[in-house]
C-alpha cells in the first residue's frame, strides 16, 4: 500500500495512493503519525475502503507533501556503502555513524531544493529511508522488520563545505528543504525485503549514483539495533539508511548543485522523487 500526505481544497490530508488516484483517509486518522501509530487496528478499514471507494482526487490534482511532514526525529547514517566509502578516502568505519537532519530541512519529494546564500558546495545524496511503524527501545536485529512501517526515497542534500566546518555534520546536513522525502511510504509488507533494491540518483538526465542496497555496510536492521539502544524510536520517526558512490564531491572535478539544475531519487518498487534547485531568495 501507498500512503501519502498530500495538499487539496486548501488543506492538508492524508490517503492512499491507487494507480493515478487518492483514495482520502484523513476521517480515519487525521494525520500520517496517528495513522501508522494506529495502524493495526485501521489496516483492515482502509483495505476495504480502498475495495469499495474509487479515488476521491487524481493525483495530478494534488500536490504531494513529505509523507511525515513533521517527523519528530530524522536520523540519518554517514559512510554506510563501500563503494562511497571508496571514494571518500575514508576507512570502512567500525561503528555506525550517525547525525540528524532537523525537521525544517524535510522537503516534500517534488518541492524546489534551495541553493542558499551560505555556499555553492551544493551535493546529492540518494538514500532509502524507512519509516518506524511501533514505539520501541532495545530491539534485537532479529526483531528489528517488526518495527519498520515501510520505506520511501530521500535525498541526503548536504552543504560540503559546512558539513566539514567541524567535526559534527548536523549544520551541513540540515539547511532548509535539504531532506526531500517520498513521494509516499510504501508499506513494508509490498517491498519485500528493503536489501534487493536497486538506488539511483539522475542529475539533469545524467545517472551519477546506480547501487543496491544489498550493498548497505549496516543494513536497516543492524541500523534499529544500534540506534534503539540510545533512544526511544517513535511511530513516523524517518531513517536515511545512507548512499552509494557517486557523490559530486568525489569528481574530479567535483560538481556540485546550482540553481537550475533537476535531482530525482528512484528507488526500485517505491517509486521517485524530484526537485528544482533554485536560489534562497
């Protein structure tokens, strides 16, 4: 199933995504957290509403938000693919890295990504990202697929030059709109296993990241094993799980993002996201 937030009649909503339409969802749930918090007892009620309801929008008609907008945290993991190892002359680290992107940088998956006035050192980074699905702590590997709600596409937009100001990533990692996510979740019984997916960045037409995510070093599971033995991970909390080689920063020349300039994620069986560089006003 695919369940987005999106924008219609001046408000914001939630629904599911079937073929070129919206069935609308919001009576039941009021907002994406409180539907995947509340979804064993809902899942039943929206399958058959999606049975005996055609769609109330066209999805052309509506314009996709983040499908969190407001995820009370976004962690994201650093240095998770050999391949980007490789290339950013770093060593294959022993213990995950971590940082977060703070909540004014999530971005709906087709919004404009600024260029800001602060620098020019503008990179991509395609990432999956999975969504917690259960209020947990202290979750074993073995158990760690039964807290994940499902998966969407996301953009790591990262600010090189801030980004490396210090040893702490959080400033270059999270500038406003820099974590575009999406364009729904996809729940996690329809992906399958999130390992055996293929990931790619296209910038203006051009393919710069291609991988699969069997190429993770810390695989999602590993990710909730760590992660939930320093906090207590939460219903619509948002998981960057990393990104492959092909960054701009390791060109040579590098290249890096300007106003102008087009970026969209695709991840097998989610689907893509795409946004417009444009400069901060």
């Amino acid at each position: 199933m695919k369940l987005a937030t999106f924008e219609a009649d001046g408000s914001e909503r939630i629904g599911a995504v079937t073929g070129e339409g919206v069935v609308e969802l919001t009576d039941l749930a009021g907002d994406m957290v409180t539907l995947i918090a509340d979804w064993p007892a809902l899942k039943d009620k929206i399958a058959k509403r999606l049975r005996d309801e055609r769609a109330h929008y066209a999805l052309k008609d509506v314009h996709l938000r983040a499908p969190v907008p407001r995820p009370q945290k976004v962690m994201a993991i650093g240095l998770n693919y050999a391949d980007h190892i490789a290339e950013s002359g770093a060593q294959t680290p022993e213990k995950q890295i971590w940082f977060a992107k703070l909540g004014h940088a999530v971005n709906g998956p087709y919004d404009p990504i600024q260029v800001p006035r602060a620098s020019k050192m503008i990179d991509w980074e395609a990432e999956l990202v999975f969504v917690i699905g259960t209020r947990c702590r202290h979750v074993p590997k073995d158990k760690a697929h039964e807290v994940i709600f499902g998966y969407a596409c996301g953009n790591d937009v990262s600010v090189r030059d801030w980004q490396f100001h210090t040893t702490q990533w959080l400033l270059g990692k999270s500038f406003d709109t820099h974590a575009p996510i999406g364009p729904w979740i996809v729940t996690a019984d329809e992906v399958g296993d999130p390992h055996a997916l293929g990931i790619r960045c296209i910038v203006n037409g051009v393919t710069r990241q291609n991988s699969n995510t069997s190429n993770l070093v810390f695989n999602c599971f590993d990710q909730i094993a760590y992660l939930s033995q320093a906090m207590t991970l939460e219903p619509g909390d948002m998981i960057f799980t990393g990104t492959p080689g092909g960054v701009g920063q390791s060109m040579k020349p590098p290249q890096y993002l300007k106003a102008g300039d087009t970026v969209r994620i695709e991840i097998d069986k989610i689907g893509g996201i795409e946004g417009k560089m444009v400069a901060e006003n």
